[in-house]
C-alpha cells in the first residue's frame, strides 16, 4: 500500500509538472512546422491553382469545398483512431503519430506544387494531390493538439506553454506570409528591380502570378516542407508524455463517443463554435490577402513589408497574453483582441481607396492592428483547449484528448473550408479573372468583401460566442484537482 501511495504521489507531482524551456520550446517547434508545411497551402494554393496552374476561380473553389468537407467526417474517425491506439508508455500515445505521418505529409505537399507542364490545368490532379494532402495532415494535426493536454495539468503552466507554441507558431506565419511569396517571387522568371516599400530597399521580383512561375513555387514549397518536417522531429524528440489514459481505456473508446461528448460537454460546444467562426474570418484573410494586394492595392511587392511589420505582435508581443488575461480575464481578453482586429480591418480597407493606395504608412499600422487581434484571439484559445479535455474527463469519467481534439479540428476544419472555399466563390461570382493582369470594379469588390467586411462581421459574432463560455480559471482548477484525486484513489 506505501509503495503504491508513493507512486501516485509521484504520478501527482508528475502530472501538475512544471515544463522547462526546452520542452516548451520543442512542442512549440510542431506548430511551426505545421504552419511551414500546411501554413503554406492556406495562404497560396487557391491564388496559385486561379493564376499559375490555370485552373477557373470556381474550379479551384470548388475542389477546396470537395476536399475540406471529405476533411470534416475524417478527422472523427482520426480523432477515435488516434485514441484507441494501443501504445507503448515509454514512447508515448501521441508521439509517434509526428514522424510515422510526418513523411508522406512533407512529401505530398511538396507535391501540390509539382511544375510538370502536361499537369498545368488539370483538375483531377489538384484535387487528388490535395485530398490526399489534407487527410495525412490530420494524421498530423489530431496526435500534435492531444499531445498538448498530456504534457501537464497546471493551468499556469499551459497558459506559458500556450505563449511560447504560439510565438513559435507566428515565427512559422513570418517565415510563410511575409517571406513565402517574397521568396517566389525572388525564384520567379523574368525579375524586375521593384521597391519593396522597405525603406527604400529594392529587389529584383518576379512575377509570381504567371505561368512560368511554377518551377520557383515548387523550390521555395520544397524547402519550406523539408524545414517542417526537421521541427517535427525537435517535438518528438524533445517533449515527455505525462497524463495517458490506460491500455483499457484507450480499447474502450468508441466513434459515437464523439457525438456523446459534444452532446454533454458544454464548454466544448462554445470553444468550438468559437474555433469555427475564427478561423473562417481568419483564412478568410489568409486566402483573399495575395489577391488584394495584387489587384485592389496594387503593390505586390510590398507583401513582404507589409506582413513584416504585420508579425511583430505575434511574435514579440506574446507575452502580453497572460498578462493582459489576469487583468481583463478571459472574455475581456478575447473582447479587446477582437476590438483591434476590426480597427485594422478598417484601416486596410481605407488604404485601397483612391489617393491611398501609395501610402504605405496606412498598410503598416492596418496590418499590424489586424494582425496583432488575430494572433492573439485565434492563438490563445489554444489555451483553453486542455482545460475542456479536463472539464470531459471530470463528467463522463474518461479521457479522450484525441477525440477532443478531433472534434476541435472538425470545428478548424470547417472554418478552414469556410474561409478558403467561400471566398473562391465570390471571386467567381464578382467576375474574376485569374488570365488577366487587371481585373473588373465588380471582382474588386468581391474581393474586399472577403478581406473587410465578411471578416469583420464575423469577429463581431465571435465576440458574442465568447461572451457564453462558461468554465472560470477558479472552476478550471477545482476540476484538475478533482481529476487528480479520483485517479489517485483509483490507483491506490
């Protein structure tokens, strides 16, 4: 009986650990990786299958709605995968998932981007290569958020572990918004010496909207996913499991627990919708903004100023986050983030108006207004992701990190096929032309309404379904502790 006390004593410590710096650094390295390598195709594959590949805006549409929403069903069936997967304690549950599905993930989307001229235009090619693509990176994604609640229980600690995945998460939205098509254009045929609207500096750019321009997507992609991939492995290798669920448990899951969960877990239901809803204004931005800068801004060679300065919040200002939490709390918190996210909207929109268009000032303070919001509203609710695994844990008597965060992917997902798909859509419907150097008033407007107004709407939702989440820091805390106590009693 001692030595068994003992153990759970040591279990206990264990579980409410204190991570060090390398292990919050390494699990933060996944989600730069993962931005490296899906990041990529979030934010250029529709521009680049409408302008390079030559495909129609509502053919390229139409294949993110086909894919996105084959995602949604998958990722449940993942999320009950991924949780009855018998593992070995030593190794990990979620671990393994990083490397074993981290290969074919780097090489596949590498592969989206293939510059073979007989493939140029051809639909089924797109659309496979992408399915396939999307359904490996939940084998990806699912493992790497379940892997998040495992590691400790201390709330404080999750909030410091959320800052620092986070700042590395907006080192990987640098290294893809800002550099990303700086780096292609750089790659791209036929250069021309431009002002990068960067104290005057000038490179030679090419054009990355043209035809010719697939043989540099498909360099600058490769290097990117190669890079991804060397991240994955820093998190494999440098993070410790903690809080596993037993062998029986793990056999027990079932795919309807999905729906029982989400049925009886309160909190999981506002987080989610919460999740959807932000994520769709955010890749919303993220799919729409090459095309506005392109054609309603005119300056495409200023991208990588612009999103620059645009990074700065994401990545020097993180550590804000927790302080501004225990200030305002959490609904303030998402309150105020969403409030500068609209401001900056606003801004971006008054600097395409005539007379505004060369005035690079309005872009910098825009973006990072805009910028500095989204992070911040769409990085910390990571945060509060162990904390419903916890609440599910505490009602229905089991841990299902995996199909938690399934169902939180599912919730990403849709957003992810919202935000990429609709806005295709509207380019279609407004009359744009993916040949054209210069496009129509109509397809303009379509395109701010993608990048302005939709988004901004939607925050102004969000706000309200934050305003319904129900779990305090205080209720958090009293949960852990009453998880932590039932499992020591089980064990003695």
């Amino acid at each position: 009986m001692a030595s068994n006390v003992s153990q759970t004593a040591n279990s206990q410590t264990d579980e409410f650990a204190k991570l060090s710096w390398r292990e919050r650094i390494s699990y933060g390295a996944g989600d730069l990786a993962q931005n490296l390598i899906f990041g990529t195709i979030g934010s250029m594959l529709l521009f680049y299958l409408t302008t390079v590949y030559g495909i129609s805006a509502a053919a390229g549409a139409t294949i993110f709605l086909v894919v996105r929403w084959i995602n949604v069903f998958w990722n449940p069936w993942v999320g009950a995968y991924v949780d009855r997967h018998k593992f070995n304690s030593k190794i990990g549950k979620y671990r393994p998932f990083l490397v074993k599905f981290g290969i074919p993930l780097t090489i596949l989307s590498a592969m989206l981007f293939l510059p073979i001229p007989a493939l140029r235009g051809n639909i089924f090619y797109a659309f496979v290569a992408y399915m396939a693509t999307a359904m490996v990176y939940s084998l990806v994604n699912i493992p790497y958020g379940a892997l998040n609640a495992s590691l400790t229980r201390d709330n404080d600690e999750v909030s410091t572990l959320t800052t620092v995945r986070m700042t590395e998460a907006n080192i990987g939205n640098l290294l893809v918004y800002t550099f990303l098509p700086l780096f292609v254009q750089l790659a791209s045929p036929n250069p021309q010496s431009k002002d990068i609207g960067l104290f005057g500096l000038k490179l030679n750019l090419g054009d990355y909207s043209s035809p010719h321009a697939g043989g540099a997507y498909f360099l600058v992609m490769s290097i990117y996913m190669v890079i991804g991939f060397v991240m994955l492995l820093f998190t494999y290798f440098g993070v410790k499991e903690r809080i596993l669920p037993t062998q029986e448990e793990s056999a027990s899951v079932k795919y309807s627990d999905l729906f029982g969960e989400l049925k009886r877990n309160k909190p999981l239901q506002i987080l989610g919708l919460f999740f959807l809803v932000g994520f769709t204004f955010m890749f919303f931005g993220n799919t729409v903004w090459p095309f506005y800068m392109q054609y309603n801004v005119g300056h495409s060679e200023w991208m990588a100023s612009i999103n620059l300065i645009g990074s700065i919040p994401g990545i020097f200002l993180v550590f804000l986050w927790p302080i501004v939490r225990k200030k305002i709390g959490k609904r303030g918190f998402f309150y105020l983030f969403l409030s500068l996210f609209i401001v900056g909207s606003l801004i971006i929109w008054a600097w395409s108006l005539p007379g505004f268009k060369d005035h690079t000032t309005l872009g910098y303070i825009g973006r990072f207004l805009q910028q500095w919001g989204l992070t911040a509203a769409t990085g910390y609710m990571w945060s509060m992701v162990p904390e419903v695994v916890s609440y599910g844990e505490y009602s229905s008597k089991k841990r299902v990190a995996g199909i938690i965060n399934a169902i939180m992917g599912l919730f990403f997902k849709i957003g992810l096929a919202l935000g990429g798909i609709i806005p295709g859509y509207i380019n279609a419907f407004f009359k744009f032309d993916g040949t054209s150097q210069s496009q129509p008033a109509s397809a303009l407007v379509g395109i701010q309404w993608s990048m302005v107004w939709i988004p901004i709407i939607l925050a102004l939702v969000a706000m309200f379904i934050m305003s319904r989440y129900p779990l305090s820091d205080a209720r958090v805390a009293e949960i852990n502790i009453a998880v932590d106590k039932e499992r020591k009693t089980k064990q003695i």
